[in-house]
C-alpha cells in the first residue's frame, strides 16, 4: 500500500496465477467461502455501476459500506 497527501491511496493486489483454462474453472462446483467482517469500510469508485456491485457484496459479507463517488464525496 501506499499513500500520499494530496495524492491519494494506491492498494495493489496481486492474485496467483492460474494454470487451467476458464471453461474448466467455470465448470467446478467446489466454491470456497468467503470470509466476512464486521468493520466499516470508505468504498471510493467513480463509476457507479462497479461502486454499487462491489458495495452490495460487501454489504452480504457483513460490512458497513460507505459509499462515495470521488475523493470530494468521501471526505
């Protein structure tokens, strides 16, 4: 993570690589469980649609979600 005044947050993820195809993958049943929580959490995107998906599966794993649509909004 890094952070900068007047410059924001950049949080990078990075995710394994995966070695089997996307059709494979799409037919496993197996779904492992998502872990939830209870802590509050700033969800600052521009684009609605992404903002609302993303803080609607927040809200089903146990987060309060605030929602802002720039920096301006979530100060």
């Amino acid at each position: 993570m890094e952070s900068r005044v007047g410059a924001g947050t950049t949080i990078s993820i990075y995710l394994p690589r995966v070695e089997e195809s996307g059709e494979k993958a799409a037919t496993r049943k197996e779904i492992g469980h998502l872990p939830g929580g209870s802590e509050t959490i700033l969800y600052v995107e521009d684009e609605s649609t992404v903002r609302s998906l993303t803080a609607h599966v927040l809200r089903r794993l146990g987060y309060t979600v605030l929602e802002a649509g720039d920096g301006r909004q979530a100060r």
